[in-house]
C-alpha cells in the first residue's frame, strides 16, 4: 500500500532532517574543539567514534521526529489537541530514554537514574521540534488548501459558470461571483454580491459543477466560496459562522468547523 503524505508534511521533515544535520556539523565542531584544544591535545579526535556517539545519543529522534510531526500536524485544532501532543511528547521522551538505555555501554547510570541524566536534554530536544513545527508547519495546511482552490478555480476555464433562469431570462453566474450556495428543498440559492438565484438542483450536484476546490461545504445547508472566506467566529454552542463579503454570514456547523478554521486562518 503506497502511503500519500501532504506536501507540507513532506517539507517539515525534510526540514527536520537538514536541522539534524545541521546538529551534527555543530556537534563534530564542538567534538573536535574539546579534544583537542580544551584538554590540550592529550586526546585525538577521533570522527568514527564520534559519529557512533552521536547517533546512540541522537539517532532514535530521527525515527522520533517524523512521528512527532505527523502527530502535531494531524491532531492540529481537533478537540483535546493539547492534551494530545503533551501525551505524544513523553512518550516519545520515555522511548528515547529507553532506547538509549539499551546502547549504553557505561556512559550513563544504568536502569532508572538514566531518566534523571537524558531527561535535562531529551526534554529541550522535544520542545524544540514543537518549536519548529509550530513556526514552520503550522497554519500550512490552510495555505495549501486555499493555494489548491486556487490553483483549481484558475486552471479550470472550461468551468464558465451556473446557468440559471432569473425574471425570463437565461443567465450565466460566474464562479468567482457567488459568494455561497444555500439548499432550499428542491432548489439551490445561487446568492452573489448583486442577487440571488435559484435552480433546481441539489447542493451536491452544484458543488461538483463547480470548479474543484474553490467550494467547501460548511454546513449540510450551506457551501461557501472559499476564495470569498473574510473570518470565522466561534459560536457558545460549538458551532462557528463565517463572514463573507458584504458582511453576509453563513453558519458553520461542527462537523466542518476544524476545515473551515484552517482556511480561515490562510486568509
């Protein structure tokens, strides 16, 4: 089975390895520095010894931060997120200690007064990969969502608009006119900035005839253009409205919150 990983993720980690690289450089520097010119030269810096150090104190958060990532990125906004993420964090601490425990080979206090010594450094180690994340991949998705609706709406000239029969006569209402679609029994309303209109339709149907992506349905009556998207506020109940232009607002219901939120966000 062939795993697809967001765009976004995929540069995170990328990210996340060039940092642990770049680690290592410093770490090597650092090395060499303090055999050789802090203890006066009396021991010889040696780079195989070193790099053997280096990924039995390190190499497990290079399985660790992956995993880290996927879970900040996946559990973003949904309920109990913190909680979550805190949850993931000591986990990973605990394995790493774990692991570290057993490729100790009399660095360290053997069995449970190792936790006391890795804790001060697999602790930051934890902290800053949250840090990253938090500068670097958060709100991300929300920009790749609305650069895919976007991408789609410009990509998709054969998409001319909704024909629809307003006051006798045929029209033709442009995508990027409609500010949202409102279910009305039989009908959908077309409503833009100017008017309203009605065809008969379902707003599933209307949705798909649209360009892809540049339509997000928000409530199991309402689908907004997500180019149009000015905020979103949460309501007491749990349930949030968005505001578009003109200062229409449309209401969100739970079940969309959390998508909407990131394309808010983007705004």
């Amino acid at each position: 089975m062939r795993l697809n990983f967001p765009k976004h993720y995929i540069q995170m980690v990328s990210l996340n390895f060039i940092a642990w690289a770049a680690y290592f450089v410093v770490y090597t520097f650092y090395a060499i520095f303090w055999r050789q010119y802090h203890q006066g030269g009396s021991y010889e810096y040696d780079a195989v010894s070193s790099l053997i150090w280096f990924f039995k104190e390190w190499g497990i958060w290079f399985v660790l931060s992956p995993i880290l990532l996927w879970g900040f990125d996946h559990w973003y906004k949904k309920p109990y997120s913190v909680v979550r993420i805190i949850a993931l964090g000591l986990a990973s601490i605990v394995v790493a200690i774990v692991v570290r425990n057993l490729l100790n080979n009399g660095e360290y206090p053997e069995g449970a007064a190792i936790f006391i010594v890795m804790l001060p450094k697999y602790a930051p180690a934890f902290l800053v990969i949250v840090l990253g994340w938090y500068i670097l991949g958060k709100g991300n998705k929300g920009k790749q969502i609305r650069s895919n609706a976007r991408n789609h709406r410009e990509s998709a000239p054969s998409v001319s608009g909704l024909q629809v029969e307003h006051q006798g006569l045929k029209l033709v209402v442009k995508p990027n006119e409609i500010l949202f679609l409102k279910s009305a029994g039989n009908y959908v309303e077309i409503v833009t900035e100017e008017s309203t209109y009605l065809k008969r339709s379902t707003l599933k149907t209307l949705i798909s005839e649209l360009p892809q992506g540049a339509f997000a349905q928000v409530h199991r009556s309402f689908a907004v253009n997500v180019n149009k998207l000015e905020k979103m506020t949460t309501c007491e109940n749990g349930s949030a409205t968005v505001t578009l232009p003109g200062q229409r607002k449309v209401p969100v219901s739970k079940r969309y919150k959390s998508k909407i939120r990131t394309l808010a966000i983007s705004k």
